[in-house]
C-alpha cells in the first residue's frame, strides 16, 4: 500500500503539512475559516518536531503498520484496519483511554482533550493523495508504495 | 483443520485473525461461557458510570464473525478437555472435536474467604460486563459501597460507582493504589485526585468481616479495627487464571498455562494465549502470567498464527497501561518499581500540585520502564524504545522533557522510520 515518507533533510519546518492536514479535515475545507472562524478546529494528523532552533525538522506520521500496535491496545475496538490496508479510527466508538497513544512507537496518535477523542492520520479518504503531501513546497513529504512493518 | 478456540474475548480475536491469516479454509469454532459477542471488556466501568451506551460494548465491527467465518457458541461452558482424544465436553454434555486448540479463557475473579461473608446478597466482582448490569440493576438503591482492592479493577469500579454519585471508600493492602503499575510518588498523585473527588483511600489496611444481619450488609470491620458503614462490597483484589476445567487434561499449568514461544502448552496442539497463559516476560525470559490487554492480542495473533502452521514467535510479554482516574491521566509501561534499584538509573520529575509526574527507568543506558502522569502525549515513542532495546546515551538527557520527540533521537532512528528507504519504505 502506499504509505507517507519523510525526507528530513528537505523539510524546512514551514509546517504547511499540517496546515494542508487540519484545513481538509476541517469543515469548510478552506485554510482561513477553518483557523479563524470554525468554532473547532481539528488537530493536525502530523507531527512537525523542531530541533536545534529550527537547524534540523521533520515531519511525522502514522506509519499504516501492518500489524499496528495502537489497533492490538485499543480496548473498544475503534481502531481497526481497512481492506485497503488503512488504519483508521471510528470516532464514535473510542472512549479516549489513550492506550493508543501509549502503544504507538510512531508517536503518531494525538490526544484531543476537548473531545476526549484519539485522533489520527486517515490519508485522507476524499483524495488522491494526502492534504499533507500536496501541501509540501519542498517535496520532502512522498507519498509511494511501500512494504510491510 | 478443526481449530477450536474456548473464550471470546481480544486473545481469540487476534487468534482468529493470526488463523486467517495463513488459513482461509480451516472450520474455527468459538466457544463462551458469556452470552455476549466479543465485547471491550475494560469499558465495563464506562457502562456502569452510563458515560457509554450498550451499544457501544461491541469489539467488533458487526461483519466479523461472518466474515472470518467463526461458528460461535455463546453461553456455553467448557467443563473438561480430552487432549488424546482431541475432544473438549461441554457443561450440556456434548463433545465437540478439535485438531488444535486455543486456551483463552482469562481470569476468574478471586474473592477471598471473608468472615461474614457467606449468604451476604450484595458482594460483587467486576470483570465481566454481566457484573456491570449486576451493579447497575441495584445502584437507585445503593448508598455506600467498599471496593477492597486498590488495583485497576477496583480503582475502575469504584470511578464507575461514583460516577453514579455513590460513596466510596477503597481498601488496599499495599502501601499505594495500582502498585503493580505505579511507583509511590505516582500513586500519591492519583490517590490526591480521588481524595479531591470525595473517595477514601485507605492504605495498608484489609477487610477481615463483614457485618450485617442476614443477607443485609451493615459495613466492613478492618485489620486495623476501623469500622466503615457500606450497604455493597466490591471484591476486587485480582483475578485467577480460569483453567480448573483442564484438570485431568495433561496440560502443564502452574500460576498459567504454561506455554513456549508459539503459545503452545505442555500437549502438542493445545495452545494458551491472554490472561490464562504464563508466557516468557520481555526483560527476564521467565514465565509470569501477563494480564495486559494489548499482549493478549499479541498472544493470541502468535498463537493463531502456529496454530495454522505459520511462524511467528512471541518477544515476551511488556508490561503497559493507560489509566486515566479522575481527570488524570497516566501510563505506565515496563519496570516501573525496580526491586533492586541501585542496578538502575532513575530519573524523575515531579510538580505534584499540578498532577504531574515523569519517571523513566534505564538499565545499561537502554530504557526499561516509564510512568507518566498529567502529560502523556506520545508515552509510545518510549515503549518502541523499550522494545527495541535502543542505547539512549546520545539523548539520555532530553528523556524526561515534556516535549520528548524524534528530534532528541539519532537522524539514524529518524531516517530508519520515517525516510522513503528506511525500515518502513
């Protein structure tokens, strides 16, 4: 399946990634309302870390393991895997325990607090390839096929 | 291939899955003693506290079964396994044929022999979600309740109670609440929280009777001679494996079912896997039973796998829990509490007015054990550095920031998780 890559060493820490991640995952799916006039606003999905005053950045992601840990440590089942390989997470259906978060060695779910919800990357169902991805001037996010975990 | 699978709970689940994952046409059979579907049986406090609806118990998504076409058995008890003739007799007295066999029953709960507490009407365990529908069924009636028993059990039932606007008081024998998983400063800080929200904890102490007229309970008499007034006890002092069925079976079991590496027991085709099994632990290699919700899917994905004749082999067992009490969340993975601490390096972090707790527990420069308190964002990035047993010297000093990240670690790590030619690509 394909998956997301990084290549640090292009990423310039401008955090488009994951203004592209919250704007299509927001409602209007327009960057200005969705930062300054929804009344809430989503998490980003990825994760830019900075380091050295900005010397070194990267952005991280979800990893769509194949035999996901955040999925074996879910205690209600709202973590699962698709057909095609995506894991996502049913919303509805997580009671915000955070065992994901703790089982994750990605770091890559984040915790809503006001939702009490677990939020993570879904690569973007409604596209072609992930919002995070065409939002990278710098192309150091690639979006290709990958092998297994 | 007949795969038999006695249980129904995350064990069998990733059992069912690590089967299919080899083989798509064996017969599986899944038998239970509850009358439920796979259900998140951590959510039972949830249930109990009305914070989910019954709807929301479901495990899994409704197709499974169907879809990984596993004949079920509900309401159905195991009451003998006849390993030469590969048979296992259930409780209605018909036998049903296996050629492998998966042990996954989990834990009974354990009530210890109280005085008073014979033909008492209100004493309750907590580990099913019948024993949530139980507690729920008399709570309009239910004014003050005893949870014995500080650990996640009785920690959860008693937030589930209180939830429902009961007083409850909390007996614990050991010197903290969840000392299997927390050090001391850690269950101080939880212990406060409680007490903010108007539960007792009492420490160091134990029921020895139960008072009370008939079946009507008055209150609990302690070890240390206090006397606390309560119409409902809560016997909450741990779970037992629930293997006396195997009696007489040939199947080796000591405090769990022993098993190897595959998750196979004492007789060939027999496998154990979850709260019943005694598996190796990560660290020690030796053999403990383990009862941590995501290793029972491990255990059971491994067992499933060899059950199948594929080859997968269990790395031990890893200790971890995400527990959030009252507000408060916390996660604690791997040694936490070392018995012998000078073999350690220790570090902490403590601003207890605020609940917030670090500690992180190194052996030879490589990671070994983490508690987290208030800010557990990312707590995962520790457990892959525990399990990939990775030399933290480069980075051992940014271990205990709030804002521990992939920057702190080698670009090695980094490229090796994230880069389009790393381990993942």
């Amino acid at each position: 399946m394909k998956r997301i890559y990084t290549i640090e060493d292009a990423c310039i820490g401008c955090h488009l990634c994951e203004v592209g991640c919250i704007t299509e995952h927001s409602q209007s799916k327009d960057p200005v309302r969705a930062f300054l006039h929804e009344q809430v606003r989503p998490l980003s999905r990825c994760t830019v870390e900075e380091g050295d005053g900005g010397v070194i950045s990267l952005s991280t992601t979800c990893r769509h393991c194949d035999e996901p840990d955040c999925l074996r440590a879910c205690i209600s089942g709202a973590i699962q895997k698709n057909d095609a390989g995506v894991v996502r997470i049913d919303t509805e259906q997580c009671v915000g325990c955070w065992s994901c978060v703790m089982a994750c060695p990605y770091g890559a779910v984040q915790r809503n607090l006001t939702k009490k919800k677990a939020n993570k990357c879904d690569l973007c169902p409604d596209r072609k390839s992930p919002a995070c991805v065409d939002a990278c001037p710098n192309r150091a996010l690639v979006y290709k096929e990958g092998s297994q975990k | 291939m007949n795969y038999v699978i006695i249980g129904n709970s995350v064990a069998a689940v990733g059992a069912i899955r690590g089967i299919r994952g080899v083989d798509e046409k064996g017969n599986i059979t899944v038998i239970s003693r509850e009358r439920h579907i796979a259900y998140g049986r951590p959510l039972i406090s949830y249930l109990l506290g009305g914070l989910i609806t019954e709807k929301r118990m479901a495990y899994l998504p409704e197709e499974f079964y169907e879809k990984n076409r596993v004949n079920l058995l509900l309401d159905a008890e195991v009451v003998g396994v006849d390993s030469a003739r590969k048979q296992v007799k259930l409780a209605a007295g018909d036998s049903i044929g296996f050629d492998k066999l998966l042990v996954a029953t989990g834990g009974d709960p354990f009530v210890p022999p109280i005085e008073g507490l014979a033909g008492k009407e209100r004493i309750f365990t907590f580990t099913t979600w019948d024993d949530a529908e139980k507690l729920k069924a008399i709570a309009a009636d239910v004014e003050r309740v005893v949870v014995i028993g500080g650990g996640l059990i009785g920690l959860k039932a008693a937030e589930g109670l209180h939830l429902l606007g009961k007083k409850i008081t909390i007996v614990e024998l050991a010197d903290r609440i969840l000392s299997a998983a927390f050090d001391r400063p850690a269950g101080r800080v939880v212990a406060k929280k409680m007490k903010a929200n108007g539960i007792d904890v009492i420490t160091e102490d134990t029921v020895v009777r139960i008072e009370g007229d008939g079946a009507r309970i008055s209150g609990v008499t302690l070890k240390s001679g206090d006397y606390i007034p309560c119409d409902t006890v809560v016997a909450a002092i741990g779970v037992r494996p629930a293997a006396g069925f195997l009696k007489g079976s040939k199947v080796d079991v000591n405090r769990g079912i022993v098993v190897n590496n595959s998750m196979e027991t004492s007789v060939k085709g027999i496998y154990a896997a979850g709260d019943v099994a005694e598996a190796s632990d990560f660290f020690s290699g030796q053999k403990n039973p383990m009862p941590i919700w995501p290793d029972a899917y491990i255990q059971g994905d491994v067992a499933g796998t060899a059950m199948a004749g594929g080859e997968k082999a269990y790395v031990g067992g890893l200790a971890m829990n995400s527990i959030e009490l009252f507000k408060v969340s916390t996660i604690s993975m791997g040694i936490t509490n070392p018995v012998e601490p000078k073999e350690y390096e220790i570090v902490t972090y403590q601003d207890l007015e605020n609940y917030q707790y670090r500690k992180i527990v190194l052996q030879d420069n490589r990671l070994v054990g983490a508690v987290l308190v208030g800010q557990v964002d990312r707590a995962g990035i520790f457990s892959g550095l525990i399990r990939e047993k990775v030399d933290v010297t480069p980075f051992k000093e940014h271990l205990l920031a709030p804002d521990f990240g992939f920057i702190h670690l080698t670009k090695e790590i980094r490229n090796t998780l994230f880069a389009p030619y790393g381990k993942v690509a």
